[in-house]
C-alpha cells in the first residue's frame, strides 16, 4: 500500500496526522489493491477531501489535529435481557440539528418530518425505547421495536402496520425499515418474507405470531404478552394482506430507480405478488384497487416509457474530468445508474491510449477485455501485452490497483486520476500524464466574469448533482449491507465536486502572476462564497473557504496582506463556520437556520454517519439495533428536508451566460498539493 493510503473508517473513527497533507489519495481504492475486508474497503471518495478534517494555522502553516470522537471505543450492546437502552453517542446525535424545530410525532407529512428538541440535543447520549401503546406520543424519540432478528423485525412491522398499533409511530417505523432494511436484511430475503406473509392463512399466522411473542416474552420480560393483548381480535385476514400490500408499495416506491436498474433480478417479485394477489380476488374482492396498482407496479419495472429509454440511450453520460465534451457538460444533470455507458480514456506506460466505451458498473476484467480488444487492433502496439492490470495513477504519482473483481471504478477516481492500463512489471514504471505535473503561468478567465454569474452557475450545478443522489445511497456508502448491490455512484461524484472546486480556488490564485491581479482574484472568490452562503450552498461555499485555507494560499503574505481590510473581515467570519470545534457548532448553527431548499456540506453528512456506525453495534448475535436503524433514517430524512422545495433555476441562454456555465462546469485544477506548493513559493518567496 502506498504512503498516505489509509481506510477511510480508521481516519474518521480517530483522527490522524497521517492524512494532513492536502490532495492525498486514500481510502478504497488503495484497500481493494490490498486485499482489505469488511470496513477496510470503503470506497474512496470521501476520504479525498482531507481538508475539512483538519485545521491549518496560516501564520505557522503546520496542521493540527481536529474531530476526534470523544470514545476510543465503541459503547458495549446491552444484555439481550436488559432493559433495551442502546447508547448513541452525542456526536452522532447532535447531528441532527440541521432539521428545523418541532415535534416529530405531529401532523403532516410523516416521509418528511422535523426532529424535536430533544432529538436535536447533542447532550443525549441515551435513547430509551418508546412503550408499546405510545400510539406517537413520544416526541418522534424512539422507536417502538425491541432488538430482534430481522426476519421477526419484518412481522413486527407488518403487525404495526396492519394494527395500526403505534397510531403516528408506525409511518416513521415504515420509514426506518425501508431507509435501512439493506444494513441487515437483504432485499431478496424481505421480497420472500412479504410474499409468505401475503400466501399465510389465519390459523398460520396466529400460531406464527404467537411463537414469535412468546420468545420476545421470555426474552423482554412479559411484553410479549401485552403486545398479543393489543392486538388480539379485530383483525381479519383481509387487513393482513393489505399490511403486506402497502409495506410493498412502500417498498417499490423508496427503491424505483435502483429496482428498475436490475430488470427481471427485481421484475420478479411484483409480478409474483401480482399473481399471488389476483388468486385471492375471489375471496377478498376489497383486493381489487391495490392488485390494479401491482399491475402498473409491474409495467413500471418491466416496461419503461419510450422517453425513458430514449434518456437513458445518450452516447455520453458527462464525468468531471475523464472524457467529457462541452456540448453534454451543457446538459442538465440525470442521475447515474449502472447500466449508463460512458466513454473513457485507458493510458499506457508510454502515456498513448485507447478509447474505450462502458458500463459505469462495469468490472475491472471486462474493462481490461475492451482495453485488450482495442490494443489488439492498435498500429502501435505490435505485440499484444500478456497479463494485465488495471491501475489508477494520480497526479502526485500515487498509484492503485484494482482488482479483476473490482466494479463500478469511474466514479471512485480522483480530480486528476487516471486510469493506466500494464504488464505487472511495468507498474514502478508509470508517471503522471505531463500536464498533471507541468504547469503554465497565466492570467485567469474567471477575471472576464462577474462574481454573480460564477456563483450562480456554482449553485445550479451543485444543486443537480445532489438532487441526483438517491438518499439511500447516503447509508450505502457508509454501510455494509448490500454496498455491492447498490452503488453510492451519483453521492461519490458530489464528493468529486467538493474537492475539485477547492483545487480549482488554489489553482486560479496561484497561476496568477500579478499581485494586483491576485489579490483582485482574492476579492471575487471571498465574494463568491458570500453569494453561495446567501443562496444556500453550503457546499461550495465551504469549498471556496477551504480552498482559500489551503496551505499553499494562505501563506502568501504580500497577498493577503493587498486585501481591504472589509474583506479579511469577512474571510475570518467565514473560518468561524468551517471551525470544526466543538463538532463542527458554528457550521450546524448556521444549517439549522436555514430553510429548504439547500444544499448541505455532504462529507459532514457521511461523517455523521460514519460516527453514528461505528460507535455502537448494528448487531448483537442475531439481534437488531433498530434504535440504530432509527437513528440512521432520521439522518436520512433531514437530507430529504433539505431537498423539500424545488430550487428555482437559472434558464438564461445569452452566450456569455453558456460561456460561464462551461467554464464551472469544466473546471481545470491542479491538485498535486507539492505541485500547488512549488507554485506558491515561486510567487512569494519564503524570504519576502
């Protein structure tokens, strides 16, 4: 493994002075080359915005250690026995506070709630279960199931939704379970709990359920028996199948996107709870409404419309920095999915390469078949390399391997990475491409623009990536669960942006030439940020900060020292809400004052949850921790806040408008930090 490669879990679990310096490539693709397992393999995306997790003193320019939880451990599980408190770190629940203030258990739209005080409190480190005739008055604080098996968890919820037995609890319990069934139920296991439970008669589903509370009895202590008591009549078999039926369509509707993407894998199972449904017609005609919805369920899936296939058959599916063209950068943004084919350079040690077009899901071993294809026919290439590998090199020369079994690699790339294709003996032998590593002095575009314009281009387009982003990609990403059913590939190009507009804010200053020129670039980009927080970006607006933090700008003195004083004024408000003492306060102050629509700082939404992972146990045996799982889906549905309102866009067409739209769009940056460092010294001697 290369230097400065670490598991992403290890840094944001405890902190480490290793992964200071800026632009460094760590994480996932470094572990998959290592052979790593379980969390040592996360993806690598979120570990390569290495600034917002450290703090740099622009006076002494040396990095210091910040976020560091406040547990080395993980707290204990509770005795299966015990009392069911399960132990949340404050830090993971004081993440909550960008939702706004009210009670989660009022009225209203219970897919999108508001957290309560209480939830929002960091201060509390215990979450006690809510009793099981709360019916909804607790404040949204809890969930209403013990730990169980996943299977049990599943009848539980089918019981609550066919009883009602939580009144208001049991659509935020509905919500939990589908926002995190994948961390420990697989979905074709819930697909063929849901089609028995539709096929059980009565008599079975009595016996079922009474086994199931007997053993939560002996287990919990007599709740069992209460539970069978609130229950016990005034349910027919009827009410049962229609549970099964909304918990489906619940099910079919969180998941469209990612179901539709695996064709006949997930086709099948609507179709088989469409025949199941339409055998029981004759017995419960009241059926007849939601076995017409399974019908269209099953047209959605397996039948998609002619515009979408349309949609989905464009030649080019623009990434950042890997074979894009100005005319498809232009477009607005669409959701990536597995099955789109993108077009993509694959270089060879000597720096020539082939054009290959993919799959973005594709493995690493069909990537290397088209590559072997292409070099086949290749003037250039006489004779056909042997045994191949796939490596991905970064500007610094940093190199990664991937392994044949790999997938779905695009996305995980660097601002500057690309992919290089050898014999395994010439892997010591690859260099970066001669442009990531020379650079050429020179006056900026970005001098031609108004600081309105570039900002408002900033906005829009940061507000098309993240409207792209499945929310369950949130807890892919950071989950073990199916992370290899369901890639997080649209979250991890949000995480590309993040770090490429604060290389892009470094790069811009720093091949400035002309003080006066520089500290004007210096101006605009404070501005810039100015006009991204009032619109509510926080994204960019926190990335320019970064940027204008990075060690290599902040250290030219004579620069700085140009800037009016209004404007210093102002940068130093803006280093207040990056601070991250304290958990990151001032940042989670100023989020929790804002209303939707806006756009958050998404690696400190996965920090959060990371934390909130990997401070206490997703299982004990073969318990659940569904207070985990509810404290997941809160997460979860704050980001759905955030996403409540529809931003209003930008359609203006002049030419200097499209000019400004592709220069954002395609922003050119250097992200080798030694690089950036010799740039700035070159400006500012240390001497001056």
């Amino acid at each position: 493994m290369p230097a400065g490669m670490k598991p992403l879990e290890k840094f944001l679990k405890k902190q480490t002075t290793a992964l200071t310096r800026a632009g460094g490539f760590v994480g996932g693709v470094a572990d998959k080359a290592s052979g790593g397992t379980g969390a040592s393999r996360r993806r690598a995306s979120l570990s390569r915005v290495v600034p917002f997790f450290r703090e740099t003193s622009p006076e002494s320019g040396q990095a210091r250690e910040v976020f560091s939880p406040d547990s080395e451990d993980p707290p204990s599980w509770p005795s299966a026995t015990g009392t069911g408190l399960v132990t949340v770190p404050s830090s993971a629940n004081g993440s909550g506070s960008g939702s706004g203030s009210g009670s989660g258990s009022g009225g209203g739209d219970v897919r999108s709630p508001s957290l309560s005080s209480d939830e929002q409190s960091s201060e509390a480190s215990l979450i006690t279960e809510t009793s099981g005739g709360g019916g909804g008055g607790g404040g949204g604080g809890g969930t209403p199931l013990h730990p169980d098996t996943p299977d049990n968890l599943t009848l539980a919820m089918l019981d609550s939704v066919a009883g009602k037995r939580y009144g208001h609890c049991t659509e935020t319990l509905l919500d939990d379970f589908m926002l995190t069934h994948p961390i420990f139920l697989t979905a074709d296991r819930f697909q063929q709990v849901l089609l028995q439970q539709f096929s059980l008669e009565m008599e079975g589903r009595e016996g079922e359920r009474g086994g199931r509370e007997g053993e939560a009895e002996r287990r919990d202590g007599g709740r069992g028996g209460e539970m069978e008591g609130e229950t016990e009549g005034g349910l027919d078999a009827a009410e049962r199948k229609q549970a099964v039926l909304n918990v489906a369509f619940r099910y079919l509707d969180t998941y469209r996107e990612l179901l539709q993407e695996e064709g006949e894998r997930s086709n099948s199972f609507p179709k088989e709870l469409y025949l199941c449904a339409v055998q029981e017609l004759s017995r419960f005609p009241e059926l007849v409404e939601d076995v017409l919805k399974l019908q269209r369920w099953t047209e959605i899936l397996h039948c998609p419309s002619e515009e979408e296939k349309e949609s989905r058959k464009k030649q080019v599916r623009p990434l950042f920095r890997h074979f894009r063209r100005i005319d498809a950068c232009l477009q607005p943004r669409e959701a990536f999915r597995g099955s789109d084919e993108i077009f993509c350079r694959v270089y060879t040690p000597d720096h020539s390469y082939v054009t290959i077009r993919s799959r973005l899901s594709c493995r690493v071993g069909e990537i290397l078949a088209l590559v072997r294809e292409k070099l086949q026919y290749s003037e250039d290439q006489p004779v056909l390399p042997g045994n191949l590998i796939l490596v991905a090199v970064t500007s610094a020369g940093e190199k990664a391997v991937f392994r044949p079994s790999d997938e779905a690699v695009f996305t995980t790339l660097g601002v500057n990475t690309h992919l290089f294709t050898c014999e395994p003996s010439e892997l010591e032998s690859l260099l970066p491409l001669p442009e990531e590593i020379h650079w050429t002095p020179g006056d900026s575009k970005l001098h031609d623009m108004s600081a309105e314009e570039v900002a408002n281009q900033l906005v829009v387009f940061d507000w098309e990536l993240f409207s792209c982003v499945h929310e369950v990609e949130f807890v892919c990403y950071v989950f073990h669960g199916e992370q290899s059913r369901w890639r997080p590939l649209n979250l991890e190009l949000v995480l590309q942006r993040c770090s490429e507009v604060q290389h892009w804010v470094a790069t811009e200053i720093l091949q400035c030439q002309s003080l006066p020129k520089r500290i004007q670039l210096l101006r605009k980009f404070i501005k810039i940020a100015a006009l991204c927080k009032q619109q509510q970006d926080l994204l960019s607006f926190l990335a320019v900060v970064l940027g204008l933090d990075n060690p290599a700008v902040s250290r030219l003195r004579l620069t700085w020292e140009g800037l009016p004083g209004k404007f210093r004024k102002q940068f130093q408000q803006f280093e207040s809400i990056a601070d991250p003492s304290r958990n990151h306060k001032s940042y989670r102050d100023l989020i929790t004052s804002l209303r939707p629509p806006l756009i958050p700082f998404t690696p400190l939404l996965l920090k959060d949850l990371t934390f909130l992972h990997e401070s206490c146990k997703t299982f004990h045996g073969d318990l659940v921790n569904f207070e985990k799982m509810h404290k997941v889906a809160e997460m979860v549905r704050i980001i759905r806040r955030y996403r409540s309102s529809q931003l209003a866009m930008d359609t203006e067409t002049s030419p200097s408008h499209l000019q400004t739209k592709a220069y954002v769009r395609q922003l050119q940056v250097i992200d080798n930090q030694n690089l950036l460092f010799d740039m700035s010294c070159k400006l500012e001697p240390k001497d001056t």
